[in-house]
C-alpha cells in the first residue's frame, strides 16, 4: 500500500448523500459518514498511519493495475494483472434515491478472477471522528462490527475474515469464474445490523445501480463533440450534490494541498453559494431541470432566512442542509498528505465577506426563470428586499472570489457580479411583473458599470485588473462576457483577454493570479487553476478565437485523471492538486465544451 498515492490516482463513488474515494490500487482511503460533511471514518489519504483505510487487493508483487468506470456509471472498476492471473475490484455505493436524509450507507466491493487464479488481501481498519475516536471489534466468521459512540459500521464478507488488533483482516484465493464480495454500512450505533451478505445479492445490485446511471445521463440533451468528458462530469456533479436538499459541494475531500507540503489545505466539502450558482446554467444546458431546481428552491430558502434578519443576506457557503455553521479546527494529529500541514476541518472563510455572491445567486434565479423556477410571491420579496439592501451595502471592499486572507480589497470581479445581480433583478421582475424599485436597480447597476470601467481599468496593462489599487490580472474576470457585463468583441475586453494571455496562461493552461505580485495572506505557491482554464476557453470561443480555443480545451482534458476526473489545480509537472474531484471544475468542463460546440457548429453552418 503506498503511503500516499498521488492526489489523481482515485475514482470517486456515492450514493448521493455521501462519497468515498478508492486508489487506483484498490485501497478505500477517504469516506466520510453519514453525511458527506461528517467526519471521516476512513482517512489514510490525510494520514496514512492514524487515519484508516479499507483496502482489498492482490497479495502478488508483480501487479499492474489498471481502474476505469462501468460505461456512464459511477461503478468503479480496478483491474489487477498479475502473470498468475487477471482479477477486478467493484466498487459502488447503491444510489440513495428517497430524498431524505438517511444514516446508512453502504458501499459494496465486489472481487472476481477473470483469468488464472487471484488471492486476495482484504484489510479494514477504521479510524472514526478523524481518527480521533475508539472503538469496539465484535466478530463473528463473515460478519465484523465496529462501534463507536453513536454510530457502527458492519462488515459482511462472502468469505472468512479474522481479527487483527481491534480491526479485521483477510484473505481468499478465487479461480477463473470465481466470485467474492464484501458489503461495508454505516449506521447509527442503534440501528440494526444489514442483512447477510451474498453473491446473488451483490450481482443484483450492482445491474441496480448500473441501470440508474446510465438511465439517468441518458437523459442528458448533450450532441456535441466531447460526449465522453461531459457524461462523465456530469455523474461527477450528481454525485457531488447532496440529493434531500438539493446542494452541491465544492469537492469530495478536505486538507488536500494547492501545494505538496504548503499550508494551503481547505476543507472544500460545503456548499459555496457561488460555485453552486453557476451550477445552474450548466445543468440546464445538459437538460437536468430536476437538479437545477432542486437547488433554486435551496437558495432561495437561504435568502429568505436573513430576511428579517440585520446584515449581510447571504453567507458565501453552508453546510449541504443550509446550516451556516462550518466553524474550522485543526487537525493537529494528523500529518497532512505528504506533510501538507496544517490540515483543516471546517471553514474559516464562512465569515468572509464576498459581494459577489449577490450577482452569482441572482445569476442562478434568472437561469431558473426558464424552467419555470420561482420562489413564489415571498421568495420574491426576499429577493427584492436583498436587492434593495444591496443598492446601498454594494459599494464595500470584500476578500473577494478567492477567499484570500491579506486583507479587504475592491475587488473588480465583486463588482462584475453585484452588476449581474441588478442586471438579473430588473430582468426577473419585468418578466414576472413583480413589484420591484426598478428605476433605484437601474441607477445602481449602471453607477457599477462606470466604477469597474474606470477605476477597475488598468492602463498599464490596458486590460480589467482584479483590484482597483494595482496592475495585478485576475482568471475571475473571464466570466465577464458569459454574464453580460460586456460583450464577447467589445475592445475593452478582447485588450483585457489579450493581457490574460501575456501574464495568466502557461502552455495553456491558466493562473488564476499571481500571488507574488498580490499577496494573499498565505505562504507558498499555487499550480494553475483548472476552472480558470475552461473559463479561458469559454471566453476564447465567445470572441471568435477558435483554433486557440478548441486546442486550449483539447489540450487540458489531456490532464484529467484515467477515469476522467480533475482536482482543483495542475502543478508544474502536471500533477493534480487541491481538493479532488473539484465540482467546480467540472461544471466549467461543461459550459466550456457547450459554448466551444455552439461557436464551432456556428462557423461550420455560416
């Protein structure tokens, strides 16, 4: 078992309220229950000795491995070829579809030998509340129980296990044909132990969850040229958001670095009203109307709790169930992957102030008018009311899009977006005609667009810049002609691309700033930033750049994982870092891949 295996070298499963992460070597070393905000039972990926792992895998030495997914599923497969023989490892969660929160989960690992014969290793070994918490082995042939206050986690096996300590090993040697399983649940400490595991059983729920993927992504109205990438970013986001509620989170995982040893290791796994937001328009470009309402309904719910309420109308992120306490810890016994130290539970930057956030849950209510999305008559005046405070709280220097901590700045892209938001208001309420300040919201939003073109001009770079008080350039900005702010041609922002170009985009791929030249508040160095290269790559379709554009994005699918997956940055090698997979990667892969189809089938036809 590798100490740590590189941050890519994973596929992810779930069942729609949580996910766990599985190397390409069969070692499950990052689940966390019930929830996908719990505390993580298994954790070896944050620290390899204290954290926990579940691994099954061949007991040979002179082993390839090769992982790939069941064809549009979240069914995971690892194959391990050995000159003895060729076995493969399943694992899924079956997909929790009741729209209730639930606390059992289940994941289920499947063994089989397709060629020779195979002995397998099995090796569970749980490290509950971050490793932080005991508990008690009970065994029994085929069947193990760890409790820990307040939860149990059962394992049922096709085959013998034994003890090792207070955890559970291993072994069983298949021949071609042959099969195995073992059947992994979470539960309150209460709840009653799962039934007996079996082969016919395993088989009959593995075709169930095959059957609801691939039922699902059929349903997606993709026809364009990459159908492969967006399919698969899609099942990433499905299993990315936190079906009974609606809400996506940024990533899977928490604590795992921007930079291999640096301290920039957030906790990803909440909802960020902006991520979350931008959501929308990409899933109703695929045709998944039921999960952009879903979450239109939890922002506005969010909206309307502070209405009554002093201060800000919205936090930038909650918890998947609206809570809006993500109060961050330390986790001072954990070692960090590979020493990236510290490792953090929890966010800080809950508190932040980020004005954006306004434009961006405007953004996505103004999306959602086309599938006939309202909040109702209450939801509206919620809305409106947030507008009408923000008319007059607008004009504030923020921490800005990327959450730094050096300080309150004004922010160029926190005023693109408080544009949007009067933007999408006046146009959500003439649409409607609903009661609105309209002629206040027009005067606002048009003494913004003044301010970012002259204060948040450069003309020393003659571009857009990210704050008003240097030359720094910001990837942010490249949503500018997506949102509307100006157009895809206008000068001021094919100057602004051009700009981008010289000081952000290295071999393609794109630097969201330059943390030297603005500091951030944090030691250490960042790779390039995976949604700010498809952001690049949207806004060089929109101004005509084709070829560039088409190779750009051609060029960093070539960075996803093998199994289609992207973190949150590529290092300078190319490796993967940050939080993995990033939701909101993915969802700029889509919008990208959607806007470059459209721009290319438009030349084609002209």
């Amino acid at each position: 078992m590798d100490r740590y295996p590189p941050i890519a070298d994973h596929g992810l499963v779930g069942d729609l309220q949580t996910v766990a992460l599985v190397s390409a070597k069969g070692v499950m070393d990052w689940f966390a229950a019930p929830r996908v905000d719990s505390p993580s039972i298994f954790a070896a990926l944050l620290d390899h000795d204290r954290g926990g792992h579940f691994r099954i895998g061949p007991e040979a030495d002179d082993v390839t491995y090769r992982q790939l997914y069941y064809p549009d599923t979240a069914v995971l497969v690892t194959r391990f070829m050995s000159p003895e023989g060729v076995g493969e490892l399943i694992d899924w969660m079956p997909p929790n579809t009741s729209g209730s929160p639930s606390d059992r989960h289940t994941v289920i690992r499947a063994i089989r030998v397709v060629r020779g014969t195979v002995t397998f290793s099995l090796d569970c070994r749980p490290r509950f509340d971050y490793g932080r918490a005991k508990h008690e082995l009970h065994l029994d042939d085929r069947y193990a129980a760890f409790h820990t206050p307040g939860m149990a986690l059962h394992l049922r096996t096709t085959f013998p296990v034994e003890r090792s300590g207070d955890d559970v090993a291993a072994t069983v040697t298949l021949s071609a044909g042959e099969t195995a399983g073992a059947v992994l649940t979470v539960c309150a400490a209460d709840g009653a132990a799962p039934p007996r595991a079996d082969e016919a059983a395993i088989t009959e729920q593995l075709w169930d969850a095959v059957n609801f993927w691939q039922d699902w992504v059929r349903t997606a109205n993709y026809r364009g040229r990459w159908p492969d990438m967006v399919r698969r970013s899609a099942i990433t986001l499905k299993l990315l958001t936190y079906h009974p509620t609606g809400a996506p989170i940024a990533a899977a995982t928490m604590g795992l670095p921007e930079q291999v040893g640096g301290e920039r290791n957030w906790d990803y796994r909440f909802t960020w009203v902006r991520d979350a937001s931008l959501s929308v328009r990409a899933l109703l470009d695929l045709g998944f109307t039921e999960e952009a309402g879903a979450y239109t309904h939890w922002l506005s719910d969010r909206l309307h709790e502070r209405l009554e309420m002093p201060g800000e109308r919205l936090q930038i992120m909650y918890r998947v169930d609206g809570d809006p306490q993500l109060t961050e810890e330390v986790l001072e016994h954990f070692e960090g992957y590979r020493g990236s130290y510290p490792v953090r539970a929890g966010n800080a930057a809950m508190d932040q102030l980020q004005l954006d956030i306004y434009g961006e849950a405007l953004y996505a209510l103004a999306e959602g008018r086309e599938i006939g999305v309202q909040a109702g008559y209450r939801g509206w005046q919620a809305t409106a009311r947030m507008l009408d405070w923000l008319t007059d709280n607008w004009d504030r220097p923020d921490e800005g899009i990327w959450e730094t901590r050096g300080g309150r700045k004004d922010f160029t892209y926190s005023r693109v977006m408080t544009w949007v938001a009067f933007d999408r208001g006046i146009k959500l309420a003439e649409h409607f005609s609903r009661p609105a300040d309209i002629a206040r919201w027009r005067d606002t939003r048009n003494a913004i667009l003044d301010q970012i073109m002259t204060r948040g001009w450069s003309e020393k770079e003659q571009a857009l810049v990210q704050h008003y008080d240097g030359d720094v350039l910001d990837a942010s900005l490249l949503l500018i002609p997506r949102v509307g702010l100006l157009a895809p041609r206008d000068p001021a922002w094919l100057s602004t691309l051009d700009a981008m170009d010289r000081k952000l985009v290295s071999d393609s791929l794109v630097y969201r700033y330059d943390p030297a030249a603005s500091p951030d508040g944090l030691r250490g160095s960042e790779g390039t930033f995976s949604l700010c290269t498809f952001l690049h790559v949207d806004a060089l379709a929109r101004a005509g750049r084709l070829r560039q554009a088409r190779y750009a994005f051609e060029k960093m699918l070539t960075y996803a994982n093998h199994v289609g997956l992207f973190a949150e940055e590529i290092g300078p090698s190319g490796e993967q870092l940050g939080n993995f997979p990033q939701a909101f990667t993915h969802l700029s892969l889509i919008m990208a891949a959607n806007t470059l189809d459209a721009a290319l089938d438009g030349k084609r036809g002209s």
